[in-house]
C-alpha cells in the first residue's frame, strides 16, 4: 500500500496542503505535526511520498530523511535557502510560496517515478537466475517421468501447488524433488 503523509509543524497548514492534495484526486494518508507521527504513519505503508515543512515540532527534515525507509520520497515546501544548502538524496523541493499547479504536478511526478521503480523492482524478481531455471526444470522432468505428465501439465502442476501453499515457483520445485526423490 502507498500513499501521501502531510507533515507540518502547523496543523493548519497541513490540513491546508492536504485539501489541495485531495481536491487533485491524490490519496492523503495522514497528516501530521511531529517527525514521530510521521515515521508512525509510514509504518502503516509500504512505500509513499511525504509532504512536509523544513522543520516540525521535534526535528528538522534532513533528521526526518534519515529516518525514513528508503521506500518513501519527501516533497520538502520551504524557503530556496532552507534547503538549497546540499542536495539531499530523495528530497525534491519547492519554493514557498507554493503554486497549486506546481504541488500538484510535483506529486504526480513523484507517484510516477515511484510506479516506475515497483515496476522495475517486480520485473527483477520475475528473474530466475540459471540455477533456479533448472531446478524447476527437474522437477518438471521428475512429474513428468514419474506421473505421465506433458511438460505442460507438470508446469501447471507446480504453479498450482506453489499457489496453494503460498511459496514461489522454486521453493515448490525444491519441495517436489525432496518429497519424489525419497
């Protein structure tokens, strides 16, 4: 699960910015005052984008950074010399006074690149490496020669049984050639 945490010292504010981010049809999950509601709220999550000011009741952003899972972004709305001392990794940041159209198109932006990187991250684990390849190959030959399946059946069957038991392809393949080579 995703979202947008809205984190500002005044919680007017951030009420504020977060009517704007649901107006613009974004999914605000919680809006907070302090650094420590906000990791709170992150655990809720999976990944996300953080909207917050340069400084909340009890830590400055750069702290706030450092404590948050490399899976979320943090939009950061302060002054250009705020946060124009260093680049902070996955920080991006916008000038006060904010525009609408700029917030709205930053946070679209920032939900894309986030949508990009699970994409990539799903495609990579979709990748057998040799070993595994072949590990589910016996199997496959092992059902086959020993229960008279096509090689198609013997793949469905795997599918099936990984499935069932809530383990990935590999796992049910090393089950298989446990149990049949006994």
């Amino acid at each position: 699960m995703d979202g947008i945490i809205v984190a500002f010292p005044n919680k007017e504010n951030a009420a504020n910015i977060r009517n704007l981010l649901v107006r613009g049809g974004m999914e605000v999950r919680g809006v907070c005052t302090t650094g420590a509601q906000t990791l709170n709220c992150m655990e809720m999550l999976d990944e996300g984008i953080v909207v917050c000011g340069y400084k909340l009741a009890d830590m400055m952003y750069t702290e706030l950074r450092e404590y948050m899972p490399k899976e979320f972004e943090m939009l950061l709305i302060a002054s250009p010399d705020k946060w124009s001392d260093g680049d902070i990794e996955g920080v991006v940041g916008l000038s006060m006074p904010i525009k609408v159209y700029d917030l709205m198109n930053t946070v679209e932006m920032m939900t894309r690149s986030m949508v990009q990187r699970r994409r990539k991250r799903r495609q990579e684990q979709k990748e057998r490496s040799p070993g595994q390849q072949m590990l589910i190959k016996k199997a496959k030959e092992l059902l086959m020669e020993r229960n008279n399946m096509s090689e198609g059946e013997a793949h469905r069957y795997l599918q099936k049984c990984s499935m069932d038991s809530g383990t990935n392809l590999v796992e049910t393949a090393e089950m298989v050639l446990s149990i049949m080579a006994e």
